[in-house]
C-alpha cells in the first residue's frame, strides 16, 4: 500500500514539473496559425458585447499581429522583424469594431433621426470618441494615445476604430476598456481581458522549420 502511495505522488509530481513547463514556455505557432489564434475569441483576445441595436468587438492586436496583418499574413525578413516591432513604441494596441444589430446599414447610418446625426457621429468616430475611450490596468487609468477611424465608405456594415495606449513598465493584470458613448445610446460599454489569456500567448515562428 505504501509503495502505491510513493507512486501515485511520484506520478503527480512529475505530471506537475511536466505542467510548468508548458507555462513557462508559449507554444510556437506558424504565421498562419499565429493569426488564427488571436482572432479564435475562445482564446480571450477578442470579446464581444451586444447593447442596445449595436454589436462591439474589441480585438487585442500583439505587435506581432500587426506586422502579420500589414505584410499580408506572412513574416517578410525574419532578421529585422525585432526592429519592426520596435518601430512600433511602447504601445499596446487594439482594435474596436461597432456594427449595427441588423446588418442592413452601418452604425453611422443606423436609425437616423435626422440626416446631419450621419455627420455628427463620422465626426465622433473621427476625433471625439478618443475622449470617451480608457483602458484601466495595475490601478491605473490609461487614456487613449492614438486613434485612427478606418473608412470603408459605407461598403462595409460596420465602424473599426484603430486604439493605441501607453503599456505600462508592470504589464500584468487584467485589462478593462471603457468606452462611454454618447451617440449610439447604449451608455457605458466595458470588456474585461483576463491577465491569464494575455499571459498564455503563443510565440510565433520567425523562420520555417526544416
């Protein structure tokens, strides 16, 4: 019975030292894959909220799928890719899409009360709204450093906002964006991305492997 018992805690040990391990070291994932991830809102890097007639998506974007994204989906120069991200400064970045409930009309045009609230809400989305957007980290209140309204000329049945904010020096913790609107009447929208998730992100794989 006791040599049963040496064995069951030898065995759970070692699962346990096999355990931390895979923590402490992301699994590396291909370009293709890499992306794939970020995007799978079952990894916790994309969340959605649905208030009122509108849908909000809120997409973290690591520096590595920024470069992913601009140099369509694939690594170009494995050697200044570090650079690149460099290039980027010390920023974290996401991406914030509004679309309309309905699918039939983007959220500038849906459910108009008058044909200048178009204009007024193109000119929110545009500069004012950068006021209204907050991320909170480790205590801290962070305002949105950069913001740049993707136009699609109404050909497509949404709004993405493109967000950066300051990344603190201790990046640990969950991470809350606040978003107070004042156009779209759905109030105070709010998503909360686990510390966990941020913390289990894959590497991605620079070079092929043989």
């Amino acid at each position: 019975m006791k040599t049963s018992i040496k064995s069951l805690l030898g065995a759970v040990l070692v699962a346990a030292l096999f355990a931390g391990f895979g923590c402490s070291a992301p699994e590396e994932l291909s370009p293709v894959d890499y992306r794939a991830w970020v995007e799978n809102p079952d990894n916790g890097l994309l969340a959605f909220r649905e208030l009122g007639n509108y849908r909000f998506e809120l997409q973290y974007r690591p520096k590595d799928y920024i470069l992913l994204k601009e140099n369509r989906g694939a690594v170009t120069d494995a050697a200044t890719w570090e650079a690149e991200k460099q290039s980027l400064g010390d920023l974290q970045y996401y991406s914030f899409k509004i679309s309309s409930l309905s699918g039939n009309a983007s959220p500038l045009e849906n459910e108009l009360q008058a044909p200048e609230e178009y204009y007024h809400r193109l000119a929110y989305l545009s500069n004012a709204v950068q006021e209204d957007l907050s991320l909170v980290q480790n205590g801290d209140t962070l305002p949105c450093r950069m913001l740049h309204l993707e136009r699609t000329y109404q050909l497509a049945p949404y709004s993405q906002l493109m967000l950066a904010f300051e990344a603190p020096p201790a990046d640990q913790g969950d991470r809350k964006l606040v978003f107070r609107d004042r156009v779209f009447g759905t109030g105070i929208v709010q998503f909360t991305l686990a510390a966990a998730d941020l913390a289990r992100q894959p590497q991605i794989q620079l070079t092929p492997k043989s």
